[in-house]
C-alpha cells in the first residue's frame, strides 16, 4: 500500500460526507421553500413550521447516517425521487398538525400526499432501469412509506375516529417489537405483495382524509386495508419466527442495548402483568397496598410454565403467547375499567361501551383541544402495544428460565404455592378487604364474560319493550290539558343531586330558594322531585332519549336500536298534535338526521345557526345565556307564531367546568363577542385540573350560571301560556360525585296556569324549584307516560314503570 493511497481513504470519506450533506441542506432549503408557500396559501401556523422543520430535520440525519454507513457521496435517481417524497410528507405534516387545530387545510394537504402517493411507484422502476437499486434504497423508500401512512392516518383520525392511526402505527410497533425480540431483527425477503398493501393503505386513507365517499363506505375500506395491514406483518412475523432467532454478529454497543432493552422489557412485562392480576377495576381503590399481595393467578403461571418446560419448544412457545395474551387482555380491560369508574362510576362493557371510545376522544378534544386528544389516544396505543408485546415475550423469557434451572424452579413454584395456601388460611390483610392471598383475576375474566353474555341477551329484550309502545296510536296522548302552551323541556348539563345535597354547594340550593321567590313574585308555581338518571357522569344522549321514549336507555347499543325504531317520543306526541317542535344543541355542530328523522324536530338550532360569534367556554361553545336569548328570540319573539314544544340543552356546565362565562347585562349581548372579556380572565381548564381540589367548587359555579340564566330567561320571555319542565342529565362525574354514589337529578315543572299543576297533582311532588330530601324518585324512564297520561289521553295498558 502507497502512501498516497493512506492519504486517499480519509479525504474519500470527508467528501462522501461533504457530499451528503449539501444533499441534506439543499432538502431542508427546499423544504422551507415549501413551508413559505404553505404559510402564504392555506395559513400555515407556528405549531405547523416547527412539525414540518422537525420531520425535515429527522428526514435528513436519518438520509445522512445512512448513505454515510453505506459510503455514498450522492443520491441515485431514485433516492432523489424518495427524498422528494419525503419531503413532501414533512409538509403533510405539519398541515396535519394545523388541521388538528381546527384549520381547514384539507385541499392543501392532499395536493402535497398525493403526489407523494403517486411518485411511490416511480422510484422503483427508476432505479431498476438506471441500475441503482441499493439495499439502503430499499429502505429509504419503506420508511417514506412509513412516515406518510402515519401522517394520513392521524388527518383521518381526527375526523374517522382515532382507531385509524393503527395504520400508521404498525410499522413502528414492528420496529420497537425488534429491539424486544432479537429473532424479529432478521432482514425481510422482498415481498411485491407488501407494496400493493402499503400503496392500497396510503390510497384509502387519502381517500378517507378527503371525505369523498359515504361515511360507511370509508370505514369499512378503513377497516379492510387494516385487516390486509395485519395479514402482511402477520406473514412477515411468521417468516421470521421459522427462519430462528439467528442474528448477525452484533455491532458495536448493540449488546448493550440489547441487554437494556431486555431489562427494561422484563421490567415493564413484569408490572403489566401485577397489574393485570391485582389492580381493582375502580381508581378510588388503587392503592400502594393493592399491589402487595401474592395472586393465586401468578402461582397457576409459574406451575404451568414449569410444566412446559420440560416439553418441546413449540409447545412452550404455544402456551407463552396463549398465557401472555390473555393476561394483556385482562390488563388492557382493567385499563378500561379504571376510565369508566373515573367518569362514569360503573365498570367497562365490551359490548355496548366500545361505541363511546369515540365520544370520549371528542369529548377531550373539545374541552382540552386537540393535541390532548391526540396524545391520549397515542398514550393508550403505545400502551397497548406494550402489553401485546411484553406480556407474551415474559411468559415465553419465564419458561426459559425455567427450563433452565428445572429443579430449582420446581421447588420455588411449590413454595409459592404452600405460601399462598397459609396466607389463605390466616387471613392475613395488607389492608380492610385485600388479603395478601389474592385469587381475583378469575373472578374479573368470568364477570367480564357474564357481563358480554348478558349484554348480547338484552338486545331481544330491548326490541320487545321498543316494539310495546302503548302511545303509539295518536288518540293516546292528545295532550289537550296544554292547549296553547309553550313546553320547554330544559335540560342542565351534570345537573345532579350532589349539587343539592353536598354542604359545598350552598349557592346552588340559596338559588334555588330565591329563584322560587322570584318566581312566585312574577305568578309561577314550581313543583319538584328527582329522577334516577340511566347514565353517570356523562353520555348525556342516553338520558334525553330516555326521558323523550319512555325506556332506560342505558348504553350506546340501546341507544342505536332505539333510533332505528318508530317509537313515540315527547317530541313526536307534540308534532302529531300540532306544535311546533325545535331543538336547541349548543354545542352540536353539522347536521343531526336523527332530530328530524326519530325526533321529529320541525327546527334544529345548533352551534353555529344560533348567531353566536363570541369566544368558546371548554366544552360549550355558546353561553347558556346567549343560547336561550337567540331561542326566545328566533322562537318566542315571532307574532303569529304557533304553539312551540322545545327541547334546549345548556351546556355550560358541561365537564371540565372551565373556563366558565358569566352573567353580562342582556341587552348587551349582540352576537356574542362581549363574551370576549370574559373569556379572557376565565380559568382555563389545565388551570383549575392542576388542582383536582378546585373542581368541585367550579362545578358548583356552573350551576349556579345555567340556573341564573334560566331565571332570567323566565322572566324576561315568560308568560302565561309558558310551560316550563328542567331537570338535570346525569350526575357529575366522581371527582364531585364520588364512586357509588345514586344517579338521581332534579326535575321542576313550572308554571302559571294552575290547571297544568293539578294535573299533576297525583305525582306527589313538592313545592318549590328544589326538591326535599324525601321526595319523590321516579326512573327518568317513567317520566313520558306518567307525562303523557296526566295530560292527554291515556292509552289501554299503559304502564308508567318505564320499562325495561
């Protein structure tokens, strides 16, 4: 070897180097070229250029470490065509994060992903007729593949329902499976097949974000192209899993990794798996204690691992994934109970909660914005997948161990069965009701399987009691007493008893003490009782359709069937007798065909055809007070108008009670921009959920608004012919409820006309807007035929049980 030819390796790197990188910083120049023209086209915002500069700076260092390892100095044909589409997936993304904030940047989104779309099937014939296929080629294009799924999969997401980001999270949970399982490290064959199902994904999911085809149409080729997803990943696990756990020699430093990554995968399986066998389903009991406990369960693991052992490998295999996957089952359902205790303060069901996941992530990123929303959602991902990998991956690590030491681990898994045995017999507690001797995962998983069981059983019973209408013949309720009356059923949102009875809510039952004062003063009588509401906490839907049908509609599945049926509603029984009927949502936008098509509304008024301009209050997005003036306004207000029946829904104190509105002088209402001020020295919800203490007392305040504003309303668009029916949804949730709680609301009639009050006279309720401690409690289910009967006609059979 020369001299010269020493002197020529080390400056063949630096200009490799040099090389690459001016590929890099020419990339990153055009990509903020781009971002420029997108910030002067479809208002690209600060939250936009740092997701774009930050996906363009990760782009390049990954492009230059590896044309550095693999020593090219310049980009092939193909790569350029790859970098480009790169590229155009950094602008994708950071129009994905604007949209996420409520910006309409759709078209400007889909002219960067398509082109991205189609230049996929350029690059590879480019660099076979060029001659430049590469392996890092190869992989270039897979993870721009990668990356512009992912991207399309979160812009449909925020519209389709956050399942979809599956797709785009499937390429990545294989990778991080990779640093878990050496033998998934393997390089993959080529697959052709691979390619169509990336470029089918890559189209659906455009086509999704565009909204160009039915919603049920998108969704199920959503759902297809996951299921074709999961059959090539499942296919490229298979084929690694038979060519052996064989790797290459390991590079520099990839043992250690390797040995942290198990670790912390043992670690964490381990955790997953305690918590699996030992965590309650309800958050108030989820204590330090619940965890120091011997499970029964993990005993039966460690024996049944033992015995496996000693048989072949395919068979220990077998039961680790089995074992692993039906702990990561019970771990992920535990999961889902904590969150329904936490709001709803009942345990998860498979079968009729699954359709309120959906509800729960608008609900997040309606009150707390988008990218909590997102981040939640990604949260619990991450963390399932974490449970589908690790626990399996821990039970198949368990049985090696104990293969490998057999007569120690058989005396171990013994000595962990007498322990569990004499704790058993002692009784010993490491608190009032969690005996260190734990056997309650069986338990759960069978409660689990009633529960679906049951579920499934209560459809039929459901459909019967939909189909025994007894109002549905028109004479049945011709609701004569309330001739020329205006009806408004006036829900307030988490209006519950707590807010009746907790000492902390003083202002609460002082308002309802004045308002029946001031009421009384201007002619009204109010009379009053509770209902038991069959929600907790939220799914405030279920509580309107129950009193509005007749029948306890407790979850989203009965909810479903009874709007595909023909059942008579309140609404429904004033329409066919002659009212006018109008809906008032707040804080619905867009339309809602089950208001015309079950309901029967003549006039839906939402969020945006109120005529309110101001700013927006956490979940509401009109002020109560705003939202009943445009009604008594558009409504009300009209001459010659006919009898109007109306449902209003107020929703300012909707959960998370922050930021509030307050009361402003009426006549300075306008479109609502005088709320601005207001908005601007309110709370912010982050603000008062920093301190859980001071959510009770905001709840407590957001009453005592929608109340004030209803009082006010009475008396500024009341008159005789007003009658007026309010009453709450459902209780708040448990951090101002509690856990095991009742699910009682108030419910009020008031009125002048002492004709509607007599009639009412039979229900046993009590004087006044709050009702005392020992009044009466119906099902809210029984309110529409007790309603029905008292003021029309009441038909043959009918029952005021509200049924089931």
């Amino acid at each position: 070897m020369t001299t010269g030819d020493t002197v020529s390796r080390p400056m063949a790197a630096r200009s490799a180097a040099s090389g690459v990188r001016q590929w890099a910083t020419a990339g990153m120049a055009g990509l903020v070229v781009l971002l420029a023209v997108l910030s002067a086209m479809p208002g690209l915002g600060r939250a936009g250029w740092v997701v774009g500069v930050g996906c363009g700076t990760v782009l390049t260092s990954w492009l230059v470490r590896g044309l550095g390892r693999s020593g090219r100095q310049v980009l092939g044909p193909a790569d350029l065509v790859t970098f480009g589409r790169g590229l155009l997936a950094c602008g994708a993304a950071a129009l994905t994060a604007e949209s996420l904030l409520g910006h309409d940047v759709t078209p400007a989104l889909l002219a960067l992903a398509v082109p991205a779309l189609v230049l996929d099937a350029v690059d590879g014939p480019v660099a076979r007729r060029t001659g430049t296929v590469t392996q890092f080629g190869g992989r270039f294009d897979g993870e721009v593949d990668a990356f512009l799924i992912l991207v399309l999969s979160i812009a449909a997401g925020s519209s389709l329902g956050w399942w979809v980001l599956a797709a785009g999270l499937a390429r990545y949970a294989f990778a991080v499976a990779g640093w878990v399982l050496p033998w998934m490290r393997r390089r993959l064959e080529f697959r052709y097949w691979r390619k169509v199902v990336t470029a089918a994904t890559g189209i659906v999911l455009a086509a999704a974000v565009a909204d160009v085809l039915p919603r049920t149409l998108t969704v199920v080729a959503v759902v297809v192209v996951l299921g074709l997803l999961a059959e090539s990943f499942g296919r490229d696990v298979s084929w690694l899993w038979r060519r052996g756990r064989e790797l290459a020699p390991p590079r520099r430093g990839s043992r250690a990794l390797r040995s942290g990554a198990a670790a912390v995968g043992g670690v964490l399986a381990v955790a997953l798996g305690w918590f699996a066998l030992l965590a309650p389903a309800r958050p108030d009991q989820l204590t330090p204690e619940s965890f120091l406990r011997l499970p029964v369960e993990a005993v039966a693991v460690a024996a049944m691992a033992a015995v496996v052992s000693a048989g072949p490998s395919r068979s220990s295999r077998a039961v680790a994934l089995v074992v692993g996957a039906l702990l990561g089952t019970i771990a992920v359902l535990k999961l889902l109970d904590l969150g329904a205790f936490a709001v709803l303060d009942r345990p998860f069901n498979v079968v009729t909660d699954l359709g309120q996941l959906g509800s729960g992530v608008a609900f997040v990123r309606e009150s707390l914005g988008a990218w909590a929303a997102g981040g939640g959602v990604l949260g619990a991902l991450l963390l399932v997948g974490a449970v589908v990998v690790c626990l399996p991956w821990a039970i198949g690590r368990l049985t090696g161990v104990l293969a490998g030491h057999r007569r120690a681990s058989t005396g171990t898994v013994a000595g962990l069965a007498a322990a569990w045995a004499v704790l058993a017999v002692s009784g010993l507690q490491v608190a009032p009701g969690a005996p260190v001797a734990a056997a309650e995962a069986g338990p759960f998983v069978v409660g689990k399987v009633r529960a679906t069981t049951q579920a499934y059983r209560d459809r039929d019973v459901f459909e019967q009691a939909v189909a025994a209408d007894t109002f549905r013949d028109p004479a049945s309720g011709d609701l004569s007493t309330l001739s020329g009356k205006d009806v408004l059923v006036v829900f307030v949102e988490s209006y519950g008893r707590v807010a009746l009875e907790e000492p902390r809510f003083d202002s609460v039952r002082a308002l309802l003490d004045s308002g029946t004062a001031r009421l009384h003063d201007a002619g009204y009588r109010a009379a009053s009782a509770y209902l038991t509401s069959p929600t907790f906490g939220g799914s405030s839907w279920l509580a309107h359709s129950t009193l509005q049908s007749g029948l306890s509609v407790t979850d989203q599945d009965r909810y479903d069937r009874l709007l595909s049926s023909t059942r008579t509603t309140l609404t429904s029984a004033f329409s066919r007798a002659g009212w006018r009927t109008v809906a008032v949502l707040p804080s619905t936008l867009g339309s809602w065909p089950e208001g015309r098509d079950f309901y029967r509304f003549d006039e839906v008024y939402d969020g945006t055809s109120l005529g309110y301009s101001g700013p927006r209050f956490g979940f509401s997005r009109v002020p109560d007070q705003f939202a009943l003036a445009a009604f008594g306004q558009r409504e009300l207000a009209r001459r010659d108008r006919p009898r109007v029946m109306a449902e209003i829904v107020l929703t300012s104190s909707h959960g998370p009670w922050a930021p509030l509105p307050t009361m402003v002088d009426p006549a300075a209402l306008g479109d609502g921009t005088v709320f601005d001020d207001v908005r601007a020295g309110a709370l912010t919800a982050p603000e008062l959920w920093s301190d859980r203490a001071a959510v009770p007392t905001a709840y407590g305040t957001s009453i005592t608004y929608s109340l004030t504003s209803l009082l006010s309303f009475v008396e500024q668009h009341g008159d005789d012919d007003l009658v007026l029916i309010v009453l709450g949804d459902h209780q708040p949730s448990t951090v101002v409820s509690g856990f095991g709680g009742n699910r009682d609301v108030p419910v009020s009639i008031v009125t002048r006309d002492r004709d509607v009050l007599a009639a009412t006279s039979g229900w046993g309720w009590r004087t006044g807007l709050r009702p005392a401690e020992d009044s009466v409690v119906w099902p809210m289910a029984a309110f529409r035929d007790r309603f029905l009967t008292a003021f029309g006609t009441r038909g043959p059979g009918a029952s005021a049980a509200g049924e089931p």
